[in-house]
C-alpha cells in the first residue's frame, strides 16, 4: 500500500469545517425572518431623532411661541389687558349714571297674578283706591308683590306684540313689507324717546326732586302699547267702529291711570317740600303732569289710525 493511503487510513478523519459567511453591516442575517428596518431608520433619521427622548423628531418652535415666549410681549399682553378692564370699569360706571342697568332685575320681577292685575288696571284704572307704592326699608317691594310698582315686562311684551299686530293689519290690506314694518317699529321707538328726553327736560327746567328714574318713565310710558294692541284688533274684527270705541275707552284708562300714578311721584314731592297748593311751582307741576297724561291718547291715535281701513 502507499504510504499515503496509511496514514491517511491511521489518522482520524477531521469533521469539515464549514465556512459561515460574515455579515456585512448592510446584509440581512439569512436565519431572520423579517427585515429589521430598524438600523435604517435610524440610519436615515437618527440626525432628526436625536433630539428627542421619544424616537419622534423634535417639534420647531412656532413663531407664536416664540412671541408668546417674548418678555415685551408679555409685558404688552398684561398693560393691554389692564386698560380693558379699566375701559370697561368706566364704561359701566358711565351707564349707570344714566340707566341704572344693575336694577333692570328689579322691573322684570313679575308673575302670572301680577301681570293679570296689571292689565286690570290699565283698563280698569276707575275701580283702584290705594296708589301708594309700597316700601320696605326705603326700597320699593318687588313689581310681583305690589300692583302700583312699574314694570318693564308689560311694556316689552306689548311693544312686540304691538310690532306683530302691526305686520298683521298692514298684511291684511296687501300693504305688508319689511321696511314699511321696521319703519312702524322705529317711529314707535322714536316717539318714546322723544317722551323721555322730554319729560326729563321738564323736570330739570320745573326743579322737582323726584325719585322717578329713567327706567320708570319708560315702564310708564309704554303702558300705552297695551290700549293700543286693544284698539288694532277690535279694527281688525269690527271695522271702524270696534277701532274707536276700544281705542278711546283704552285712551281714558291710560289718561286716569297716569295722571293718579304720575301725582304721586311728583306732585307728593311738593307737599313733601312744603311748596304750597296754589304756588307757582306747583302749577306748573300739575300742569306737567296733566301733559304727560294727555300726550298718550294723542300718540296711541297717531300710531295706530292708518292701520285700520
């Protein structure tokens, strides 16, 4: 035998070794089943992630917070918001001196009793005794407890219902239209402001010291929108005839009605200053009063008479 073949046959056979191949960075390992993409992403995004603790890029700052984030303009924010509230501060201190805004809960503290006794004697102002507006600890009571107090809840309901009653009657002579309605809403509002300026003026040029308020000149004054609905509507049903009975009896109600409220309020003032009956001033007081009274029937008539064919 050769020598080679001996020793190959007296040597034990070493097991062959098989070469793995070494993974390069950018290979996959041929045993995993799914890519890992992980490495490039962070390869392609590691610039952006770094930044944040999260794996997600930093978000850049937006200009707003970088303004926001501006002392000056913090500064500017906070003086800003100073002189708002001192504007507003002064504008409701302003509006109070006038319209005392702050007591319109008082003239809407009504209930269903009160407001039917209410419309009782608008109506029926001949059958009531006692006028006196009753007071507790020098503050009127609530409308709901008293029927002489004023209110604005009937003025305001009457005065929209009066707008409706308006539209109805110019719709029912084919002469409705938007602008012909806001123009019968505005001169309704017009007139009352006229009526206020008014009276007030009287009172400055009179020199009576009276606690009626602007908002009580409004309550009273706007009864009259209640006669007129009235007087719109049995013109509406009857004709001409059913117009003016209604309207004129609701025109002397509401003449009575505020010449008995009205003389409290500003002729009780005089006797409470000692000015004699007879004295000057006091006539021309009564005669204010008997103004006012008079100028509701004129401007019911006016405001509702080319409503009615």
């Amino acid at each position: 035998m050769h020598p080679a073949g001996l020793a190959a046959a007296g040597t034990p056979r070493q097991p062959s070794k098989r070469r793995t191949p070494v993974s390069q960075p950018g290979m996959a390992d041929p045993h995993q089943l799914f890519d890992d993409t992980s490495s490039a992403q962070s390869r392609g995004y590691g610039a952006q992630r770094a930044p944040s603790g999260l794996g997600y890029p930093a978000p850049s700052a937006s200009p707003q917070a970088a303004f926001l984030a501006d002392p000056v303009s913090n500064m500017a924010m906070a003086y800003g918001s100073s002189l708002a509230a001192q504007g507003k501060e002064l504008v409701d201190k302003n509006i109070d001196r006038f319209v005392p805004v702050t007591k319109l809960k008082y003239y809407f503290a009504v209930d269903t009793m009160y407001v039917g006794k209410k419309l009782g004697l608008l109506f029926f102002p001949y059958l009531h005794q006692d006028w006196e507006v009753q007071y507790q600890q020098d503050t009127p009571v609530a409308p709901r407890f008293d029927i002489n107090a004023p209110d604005l809840y009937i003025p305001a309901m009457a005065f929209i219902t009066y707008v409706l009653v308006a539209g109805l009657a110019l719709g029912t002579q084919d002469r409705f239209s938007p602008d012909l309605l806001g123009l019968q809403a505005s001169s309704a509002l017009a007139w009352l402001t006229l009526e206020v300026l008014a009276i007030l003026l009287s009172l400055y040029l009179v020199t009576v010291n009276t606690d009626l308020t602007t908002i009580d000149l409004v309550a009273f004054l706007g009864y009259k929108y209640v006669g007129m609905i009235g007087g719109v509507l049995m013109g509406l049903l009857f004709g001409k005839i059913g117009y003016y009975l209604v309207l004129g009896w609701c025109c002397v109600s509401i003449f009575v009605f505020m010449i008995r409220t009205l003389r409290l309020k500003i002729l009780a003032e005089a006797a409470a200053e000692g000015v004699p009956v007879r004295g000057a001033r006091n006539q021309l007081r009564m005669y204010l009063t008997m103004a006012v009274a008079a100028a509701q029937p004129l401007l019911m008539y006016w405001l509702t008479f080319h409503l009615v064919r």
